[in-house]
C-alpha cells in the first residue's frame, strides 16, 4: 500500500516556477519494479549546482540502510529511484517564526513553496504547493511504494524528520541524518511508534503497548529473548505506557532495532 504524504494533509494552491525539467534517474535497481519495493526520492531547494548533493544524499543513504538490520537482509528487494529537479533558489523558506529560532529569516523562491517553522516548531515543514509535487511524481515516476523527500535546509542544524512516507532535511552528509532517517522509516515502513515520548500514534502500534502482563502484551513472544521485557516509559493520566526494551532505534538514533521492530 502506498503512503501518503503527511505534509499534504492541508493543501494550498500555490504557484511557483519549475527551473528546469525533471530528470528521473534510476539510482538503485535491484530487478523489475513489479517484484521490488520501490523508493521515490525527490529534492527541493537543491540548485542545479547542489543537485550532486541530492544523489550523494541517496547514495550514501542506501549504502547505509543495506547495512543495517532489518534492510540488509532484503537488500535486493530494494530499489530506489530519483527525480532530479533543480529549484531557482537554494533551501527553504524559513519564516523565523519558531520559539527559540536563532537562525535568521531566509525568503529563497523554490519549487513547491516548501517552508520551515510549521506548526511553531523549526524542523517542521510544510509544502504548500503539494499539487505541483504530485502531478511531477503522478508524471515521472507513479508506481513508487514509499518517497524520501530531501531538504535543503538553510541551516545545518536544522535537521530532523516526520511522516507516513518520509520527509527528511539534508544539511551535509552527516551520521546523525542517516540514523535519524532510518528511525523515521520504521514509523514509514513498518507502522513503529516513538518511544521516547508519549504522542499520537495509536497504541496499538506493535512496539507500544498499555498492558504489562506477559501474556497479552503485544510482543508477548519475544520475552525473555534478546533483551526484550516489559519497559516502562510514561504515563498519561492513569495510563502507562509499555515498550519492548529501553534501548533501541525507535527512541534512540544512534541504537539498533530491537528484536520486536525488526519484525514489526
């Protein structure tokens, strides 16, 4: 099943200029599209001149994920394919509307009107002229299965993700944004929940669960193996949530997937 793209939830018609035509480039193939899973990667706010940070951006992403359990044991079900467009101006526009925002107002002119500060919150964004984005997706590449959107934040350390598929800033080529993504694909790819806050994600995602009985907790078959318990993390009212173990991807980057959200 397709994902849809969180940041579009809201749409507004927006018309901003596309700098040159769409390029689709077929960076990762593994076999025939119709037996793969099949990752659409697109940009904005690269510059013609940047856009050889955009494909190093998806290079060196695959290389990383196909080393990391559990993508490296479905390596060759994997492909990944780019569109390349070039945006007239380089990064995003960024309001400095955002509590605590040290970085400076910045009013560039790209190619789906793409803005930090959504929501009051920095590393948030907003793609405000979403429609322009589907119909180059719907013309140049429409049997993907799940999309990274790159970013091209005006400032390095805004860096940071969220979504149904995956939205994610490229600064620079640093460890923490490839960890970071691969967090936010277990929430795009196999439903996971954070577990370092209590947020919106439905409880009954397979790595959170309000029970702390053995027998019915949802990951029930994996107790007393590699790690995995019954953690407490946090309480809402009268409620406690549970997760399978205190360390893994889903509430530290930096940590593998535990046994649970490997299977999940």
């Amino acid at each position: 099943m397709k994902n849809i793209l969180l940041v579009i939830s809201l749409l507004r018609l927006g018309v901003h200029a596309q700098a040159q035509t769409p390029v689709l480039a077929h960076k990762v193939v593994h076999g025939p599209d119709s037996t793969r899973y099949n990752f659409l990667v697109t940009g904005e706010g690269f510059t013609a001149a940047q856009l050889s940070r955009l494909e190093a951006g998806v290079d060196t992403l695959s290389v990383r994920m196909f080393r990391t359990t559990p993508f490296k044991e479905y390596k060759n079900f994997f492909n990944f394919h780019l569109i390349k467009l070039a945006s007239p101006d380089s990064g995003l526009v960024h309001p400095a509307t955002a509590p605590n925002d040290v970085m400076p107002p910045y009013f560039p002119t790209n190619c789906f009107d793409t803005r930090l500060d959504y929501a009051g919150v920095h590393n948030m964004s907003f793609m405000y002229n979403a429609v322009a984005w589907n119909a180059m997706i719907a013309t140049y590449y429409p049997g993907w299965d799940n999309y990274i959107h790159f970013l091209n934040t005006p400032g390095a350390q805004a860096h940071g993700g969220f979504g149904t598929g995956l939205v994610m800033a490229l600064p620079n080529l640093i460890q923490a944004f490839h960890t970071t993504t691969l967090h936010e694909l277990g929430h795009a790819m196999g439903g996971l929940a954070d577990e370092y806050w209590i947020n919106t994600f439905p409880v009954g995602r397979p790595n959170r669960d309000t029970t702390k009985n053995p027998g019915l907790v949802k990951w029930k078959n994996w107790i007393g193996s590699n790690g995995v318990g019954i953690d407490s993390f946090g309480t809402v009212g009268n409620t406690v949530h549970y997760r399978p173990t205190p360390t893994c991807r889903m509430r530290s980057v930096a940590s593998p997937f535990c046994a649970v959200c490997i299977e999940g």
